[in-house]
C-alpha cells in the first residue's frame, strides 16, 4: 500500500453550523488542565509511549516557544475529555495564534476511546465558544488524518 505524504492541510471554519454540533457521551465530563498534566498533555497526540517520550523535548520545547507567557490562558483554554476516573481521554485548545486569529490546537481522542463520539463532542464544545466576529476558525492537519479530515469537514466546512 503507497503511504500518505506527510503534507500540510489548513481548514478554515467560516461560520457555526448548529446542526453539526452533538454532546459528549454518558460517563465523560469535560475540564479544563491542570498545570500538574502537562505531561499528559505533551503525550496525548502520540499513539504509543515509545513515541511520546521520543517527542517529549520537542513538545516542552513547542509549549514555551507558543505558549510561553501565557500559560495561564493556555491551561484554561486546553481542554480534556475525562472518563468517570477523571482520566484524560481527549484534549484541544481554542488559541489565538500571534493574537489575530482563532485557530484549534492539540485535537486528540486516545485511540481506545475513538469512535464513541467524543471528538464531535469536544469540536462542538469548543466551537459553540467561538463569538461570531471570531470566525473563522482555521485548523491545521495532515493527509493521513482523515478520520479527522472527516470530522471536520462536516456539512460543508462550516462546523
């Protein structure tokens, strides 16, 4: 099987589109991060513990060059999906990249926990956020995600 060039897709929301939107699942609760789970953070977007801790310096190194000074607002705004455990199963970050414009960051569902609704649930979360004269909302992925292609291109690119 020919492998997905690993390339560059920017999507842009341009409006909310109630219809799309949905509610997480019984048994999950949405919070805001702690600062004592910026490990758990930094290890979400990889599928496997070898990898996070292959990235893990390029990962701190991400949060303070992005995020650094303002890491009050970053966790606030980073969100995590949590099980009745209060164990984080999916997080994503509403941020205002270079202070001009509304972008999602970090979108992640566990692969354990995907397929149960909860990244539509945490899109929508996230979205219904969003003031109107804050749109669009542009987003940033890959040709190999397209799960998430999928999700978000619901209905038209309008989210």
């Amino acid at each position: 099987m020919e492998e997905i060039p690993d390339l560059n897709i920017f999507m842009m929301c341009s409006s909310l589109n109630k219809d799309a939107l949905t509610y997480l699942p019984k048994g999950y609760y949405v919070r805001s991060m702690r600062e004592d789970e910026l490990d758990i953070w930094a290890s979400m977007p990889f599928d496997d513990e070898e990898t996070a801790k292959e990235y893990r310096s390029f990962m701190m190194e991400f949060f303070k060059t992005v995020y650094g000074g303002k890491e009050k607002l970053f966790f606030t705004n980073t969100l995590f999906v949590c099980d009745e455990q209060d164990r984080p199963v999916a997080t994503c970050l509403l941020w205002k990249a270079y202070d001009k414009f509304q972008t999602i960051h970090w979108f992640k569902v566990l692969k354990s926990h995907e397929g149960k609704g909860i990244g539509r649930a945490l899109l929508s979360i996230i979205m219904r956020e969003v003031p109107n004269n804050e749109y669009p909302v542009y987003l940033h992925t890959q040709p190999g995600s397209y799960r998430a292609i999928k999700l978000y291109s619901i209905s038209d690119s309008t989210y």
